[in-house]
C-alpha cells in the first residue's frame, strides 16, 4: 500500500538526517523505535545521551533515566547524579 511506503520512505528520511548529524546506526534506529518513529523526541534523546555520555554516566542508565523522565534534561541530570 502507498500510505506504508510513504511511512517507510519517511523513517528512511528521518533516520538518514539523524545519521548525518553524527549519531551511530543502531542508537538511531533504537531511539525511533522508542519513541513511536518521531524524528523530534528521537533527536531530543539522542542528543541527551551523548551529552550524559560526555558526562561519564553509563549508557544504560542514561537510557533508563531519559525515558522516565521523558527526555527533560534538568530531571534526568538529577536523576543520574543521585544514582
């Protein structure tokens, strides 16, 4: 159906532009798959997790913390230094 090619078309799109901006194949396609395939809220996450990445904080923890705190930055800074 042309409605689901237009939807892959448009991931395609959205991932490619995260891509280019630096952030790795697999965190790409892990944070459209988190958030429902919204290029936005991905690119919100992916931006974060390298910043606490820079920090020193574990990934897996960034990751954890990101999603509870729906990707407010000052929350998730809280919640990573209190660990």
């Amino acid at each position: 159906p042309a409605c689901l090619r237009l939807q892959f078309l448009s991931y395609l799109g959205a991932c490619d532009r995260l891509l280019k901006q630096g952030y790795e194949e697999g965190q790409v396609e892990e944070a459209m798959e988190m958030f429902q395939y919204s290029e936005k809220k991905a690119a919100e996450f992916l931006h974060l997790l390298a910043q606490f990445n820079d920090m020193g904080f574990q990934q897996n923890e960034i990751k954890e913390v990101l999603l509870l705190c729906g990707n407010q930055r000052e929350k998730a800074l809280e919640e990573l230094v209190m660990k």
